[in-house]
C-alpha cells in the first residue's frame, strides 16, 4: 500500500498505542515498545508527517547522527582499524558490555534523556542499525527502555509477508517485545 493510501491508519493506530500504554505492555509481552514499520523507500514521508503531528511531545532520536557521532569520538582512522580487526563480530564494536561508551550505550543514553524531559522517544533511521550487531530486540529487552514512562516508538523500515517482519525489506526481525504497526 502507498504512503498516501496508508500512512492515516498508521498514525490513528500509533497514537492508540502511545496513550494506552498499560494495553501495549500487555500486548507486548511485557515490553514497553512501538515498532512502527514502513516501506524503506517511503520513510522520509513517515518521519516528516510524524514530526509534524508529535513535533511538541517527542524527541526523535536519529540513530544515523549517532553513528557519526559514535565514530567521530575516536576518529575515522581508529574506528577503521577497530572495525577491520572485528569485521567478523561487529557487536563487540558497537554493542559490547564492556563500560566504554558505544553506539548502543548512545542510543539508549537518548532514549532515557527523552523520556526525563517527559517526552515520547522516536528512534529514526534505524536502518542504519544494518551490520552493527544491534538488533530491535536488544533495545527492546533493555532494562532501562522496559522501566520507560513513556513507550518507545521504533520507526522501522521493513516489509511485512504472513506473519512475519523484514527489516529493509529482506532481513527477518523480532517483534516479541513490541506492539507492531503495520
């Protein structure tokens, strides 16, 4: 379905789900998150009709931003000789448990920001997300983003065939700790 055709739904459907959060929790396996999916090829479209329909009550949250970020603090050169050594393990680089900061750490760092200031936190441009060993799930299943005031709001590029998810459009994804809008 096109953009034009789907996105009025989409947006009725997400704002139910953020105003009732004690049914999403349920809904949701006891997660406190919204994955809202879209053709990747439309997601400017969703992004900017969400900005202007929740521009006062959330912080979007642009995963791209952070990448750069994550990679400007130690510099292009270092995180290419750290990416080339662990080419083959890309969540000990962007997702490790170790207590240097990484992308991970950034995002939900954002996250929890948001929701201090009494906002809904949107993660946009997940799709950047792609070959860094972070997976929705992990951001779903995190502590801090379960124990949210306010749910998260996945924007999520992905195609959706039976009853499954496939983020951009071929890799299949979870949706256990989520509401999804589709």
């Amino acid at each position: 379905m096109s953009y034009i055709n789907d996105h009025q739904q989409k947006f009725t459907d997400l704002k139910f789900h953020i105003e009732n959060q004690d049914q999403l929790r349920r809904q949701a396996n006891g997660g406190n998150s919204i994955l809202f999916s879209y053709p990747p090829d439309e997601e400017q479209q969703y992004i900017e009709k969400a900005k202007d329909l929740y521009a006062d009550k959330a912080v979007f949250i642009d995963v791209s931003k952070l990448l750069v970020q994550f990679i400007d603090e130690d510099g292009w050169e270092s995180f290419k000789e750290y990416y080339n050594d662990f080419t083959n393990t890309p969540h000990k680089i962007f997702c490790s448990n170790d207590p240097t900061t990484d992308l991970f750490d950034l995002i939900i760092s954002e996250i929890e920001k948001a929701c201090q200031n009494n906002k809904t936190p949107f993660l946009i441009r997940t799709g950047c997300l792609f070959g860094t060993g972070i997976e929705n799930v992990n951001i779903m299943e995190n502590k801090a983003v379960m124990n949210l005031p306010h749910p998260l709001v996945i924007f999520y590029p992905a195609k959706i065939e039976d009853d499954n998810i496939y983020f951009l459009n071929f890799k299949l994804a979870s949706k256990y700790r989520c509401t999804l809008v589709k």
